[in-house]
C-alpha cells in the first residue's frame, strides 16, 4: 500500500497516444469510457481529476486515411486540427454517461511559460475543477511548432501538474512502467517499483524511443516525474491496460512505477519565491496587514496597502514592506502595479466597482505567499 497515493486530493492522469487511439487503429472508444468512469468514481471519493490527453495528430492521421506520421509542419497541424474533433467529441460523451461535464483546454509550454498567462490557465483550471468539471487539456498542435517537433504531453502534464499544484501525476502508458532496460530488447528486465524522482540513474535506464504513432519514450517520462517533483508532487508510470489501474492507485496499490518527491508542494513553492526570483515592486503594509500575514496567515488584501512602489504585470513577484520598513513577504501579485495602485486601500467587494472587473478579491493570496 502507499499512502501518499491514497491520500491525494488532486491529480493530472496523463494518457498516450497508443492508449487513446488503440496503437492508431482509431480512437479506443471502450478505453476512454473506462478511464471516464475510473475518474467518476474518483470524483465520488472526493478526489479532483484532470486529463492531459495525447492522440488529437494520430486521430486526425487516421481520419484523413494517412498510415505514416507526415513531416511536414502544416500536414501535422492540419491532423491535429482533424483529429480535435473527434478525440473531444468522444470524451464529452463517455462522460456524459457518467453525468460529468468536461472542457477543453488548449495550451502551448509557452502559455505556462509567461507568467500572466501561466495565471490565466491556473485561475481558469481552479475554476474548472470547483465546478466539478473535467478538463481535457492537449497541446494547441494545431498554431505551435516546435511542440510537434521536439514536445510531447508528458512534460505538458508535468507542468499543468505543477500549475494547478497536483497531489499526483499519473502517466498512463503502454508498458508496466520503468524498467531497468528496454523489457522489448531485454528480457532479463525488471520493473521499477519505487525510485526518487530526479535520480539521474533513472534517466539511463529509461532511455530509448516512443512508437511510430506516439512521440514520447519512458524517458520523457522519467523527466516529466523530475519536473514534477519540483513542486512537491509524486508521479506514477503505469500501464493504462491495466484494469481498474486508477481506482487500485487511489486504494493505494502499488501498480507500476512509483517516482516519489522530496518536497511537500507548499514548501517547494514557497521556497522558489523566497530564493529564486527577483523582485518587480514593492508593496508598503499597514500594521493591520502585517499582523493578518505574520500572525493569522491570512492573504494580503488591497484594503491593508499604503503604497505601490515599482511597475509590474499581474503575477509578478513582488515584496512587502511593514511600516517600519523591514521586508516580511514575497508573493505573486494578482493585479500589475496599475490597477494596484487604483484599490490600494479599499475593501476587496470594492474592486469591482474602481475597475471594472475582479480577478480575486486578494492582492496575494497566501498560498502564493511567503514570509521572509
């Protein structure tokens, strides 16, 4: 039994394009529905789910009767583009069956690269997530480049896991999990049962390429667990032909490869703000305010700034000041220094009125929050 896994409140499950699309003879209408209603019965126990979802170009090479994956950029997004439609149309149904409803979400890595973006997808995916819908999230093929040449979902799933700051990351694949060597070359092979995330001993013995419909190999895999274990969270390499593979991993049972973090989420991020980012503005607090974050570990709220010092955008890292001008806190700001400037000093239920739209009624949320 592992219990960080039963205990996850929030997972990415990430599956690929042989799982999806049954090897590239069409999409696996019967294995969609069984993931569907694995992740329902999730929802049951409490759990939040989202799915990075591979097979929209391998979908489309089947729809426009192509047998080989083309080279050709424009051939790649125009299959994409043909195969959105179906890969969406048949997760909408399969969990339609179970009353759930889901949304697509098309993003590129440099969507979570840029910083308000990165706090646009996150926002809309909390969102998503609180109204108890599950997205069905894939790289946006069909307007990006270097994604199709040299990306794949894995490290697309890494990063939505660190956006919305998952318990778990779950990679379904076609295999059991790591093995010690290529178990299609080796039969003396053994599987992984459980290993650090990030040990670079993992990376050689997962190295070797995906299938011919597929981009991704173990490798990319072994890194995705290393990227999401940069903000705490576990990951999972299992094999998607397993029956009831994600129920029997929420219980706890040791199903494929398990690649385990060092850090909690919290602390990881926290610690990112506090050591590795450079500061944009300064925010100057009143007594009240130092108190809600030093004392109760409140959020920072407009109503409790005196000063704007500094431009910045939404998102950017910012420091805050106390009266008698020492430094207590970094945090990712929800409003750029403009609109800062504008509530500064008021009640949050008066953001809306001054400009117009709310965002979030904090300035910082403390989860985005850490004092110095």
């Amino acid at each position: 039994m592992n219990p960080r896994l039963r205990e996850a409140r929030r997972l990415v499950v990430k599956v690929g394009s042989a799982l999806v699309t049954n090897a590239g003879a069409g999409l696996d209408r019967d294995a969609i529905a069984q993931w569907a209603a694995q992740i329902a019965a999730l929802r049951g126990l409490g759990k939040e789910v989202l799915m990075v979802s591979s097979g929209a170009i391998a979908e489309g090479m089947q729809r426009l009767g192509w047998r080989k994956r083309p080279h050709m950029i424009h051939d790649l997004q125009a299959a994409a583009a043909v195969g959105q439609m179906g890969l969406v149309q048949v997760y909408e149904s399969s969990f339609r069956e179970h009353g759930m409803r889901t949304a697509q979400v098309l993003v590129t890595h440099s969507d979570l690269a840029d910083r308000k973006r990165y706090l646009n997808a996150r926002s809309t995916l909390r969102t998503l997530l609180a109204l108890g819908v599950i997205p069905v999230i894939n790289e946006n093929d069909t307007v990006v480049t270097d994604e199709i040449r040299f990306g794949d979902n894995d490290t697309l799933a890494a990063l939505v896991t660190n956006l919305i700051e998952a318990d778990c990351l779950v990679i379904l694949t076609d295999q059991q999990g790591l093995h010690t060597a290529d178990p299609r070359r080796d039969p003396a092979a053994t599987l992984v049962r459980e290993a650090r995330a990030g040990d670079p001993a993992l990376e050689a013995q997962a190295g070797g390429a995906g299938s011919l419909i597929g981009r991704g190999g173990m490798l990319t895999k072994v890194l995705a667990a290393k990227r999401a274990a940069r903000s705490g969270a576990h990951t999972v390499i299992a094999s998607g032909r397993e029956p009831d593979v994600l129920l029997r991993l929420a219980a706890g049972e040791p199903v494929g490869t398990f690649l385990a973090a060092g850090t909690a989420p919290l602390a990881a991020r926290k610690q990112w703000l506090a050591d590795h980012v450079q500061v944009s503005g300064r925010l100057r607090l009143d007594a009240g305010a130092v108190r809600a974050l030093e004392q109760d570990r409140k959020s920072l709220l407009p109503i409790g700034v005196k000063s704007v010092d500094g431009e910045f955008e939404r998102g950017a890292v910012v420091a805050c000041f106390a009266p008698d001008g020492r430094e207590i806190a970094r945090g990712l700001v929800n409003y750029g220094s403009t609109e800062s400037r504008r509530i500064l000093g008021r009640p949050s239920a008066e953001i809306e009125s001054v400009l117009g739209y709310v965002d979030e009624p904090e300035l910082i949320h403390r989860d985005n929050l850490v004092l110095i």
